[in-house]
C-alpha cells in the first residue's frame, strides 16, 4: 500500500522501522485496515487506539480501500 498521498499517514525514518504510521502514533496504517479487514467494527478498533478518532478510522480504511490495486511507488 502506499500511503505517501494520505495526509493522515507520516512515515519517518528511524520511528518504528520507517512503517507507515497514523501521524502523531506509533499505529502502523496498515494495522488499522488489517483490523477493519477481519470484521472489527470501526467502535471495537477505536476502544483498541483512543488516540485516534473515529473519522481518522473511517478516513485510513476508505485511503485504503480506493488505493489498494495501486503499486508502491
């Protein structure tokens, strides 16, 4: 997935391996979709991660959603 284009996603080398986080956490990106993709309703994944909102939530899985047949550039 490449998530250079969201802008709720920051990659910094050297933070947790430079793995794409949700900015401002050390919540990989893809954790959240991965969680979304196993049936986790966006509540249940906003109980695991109060530092991030609910639209942040819905805002990571939709990215992901429209960008998922695209290649990592």
């Amino acid at each position: 997935m490449d998530w250079k284009e969201c802008d709720l996603v920051e990659i910094v080398a050297g933070k947790q391996g430079g793995v794409p986080l949700v900015k401002g956490t050390r919540i990989p990106a893809e954790q959240i979709v991965e969680e979304s993709e196993l049936g986790s309703p966006i509540e249940e994944i906003a109980d695991n991660y109060p530092s991030i909102t609910r639209e942040q939530i819905s805002r990571l899985i939709a990215y992901a959603d429209s960008h998922k047949s695209q290649p990592v550039r």
